[in-house]
C-alpha cells in the first residue's frame, strides 16, 4: 500500500537552516535572531512591520543603501 505525501519542496531549506544554525552555533558563531516582520506597499510607501519586544521605535536606527534597508537596534539586559 502507498502513502501519497504532498511535497513540499522549500521544507529541505528549513532543514538546511537548522542544520547550519546548529553548526555555526558549535563553533561559537551564533547569528542574531531576526524579528517576525511583515512588510507592504501602498500607493503613497513601503511598510514594514517588525516584532521587536523590548525595544520601542525611537530605539531603532534604519539606514537604505544600494536598495538594502538595514534596520538596527540593541536590547540592553
């Protein structure tokens, strides 16, 4: 008997994430996590939503170069 199992074919990206978060992680070279964002347009601009608890809006910096926004802020403990 067969088991039809849909496909899925960026789930192999996840498991290629982990595996390299996992190996970066082992040698002392953790990445920051990114925030959940959400981002659209309307007629008048660009959007972008982003969940950074802890952190309020003055607290970001945000800069646009060669088409790359990079947005930018630190949590003190």
């Amino acid at each position: 008997m067969s088991t039809l199992v849909r496909w899925a074919p960026f789930s192999d990206f996840d498991v290629i994430e982990r595996r390299m978060r996992r190996l970066l992680e082992d040698v002392g070279l953790a990445a920051a996590p990114l925030p959940s964002a959400d981002m659209y347009e309307t007629d008048e601009e660009i959007v972008v939503e982003l969940d950074v608890p802890g952190l309020e809006e003055t607290e970001l910096a945000l800069e646009v170069s060669d088409h790359t926004l990079t947005i930018t802020g630190e949590r003190l403990a």
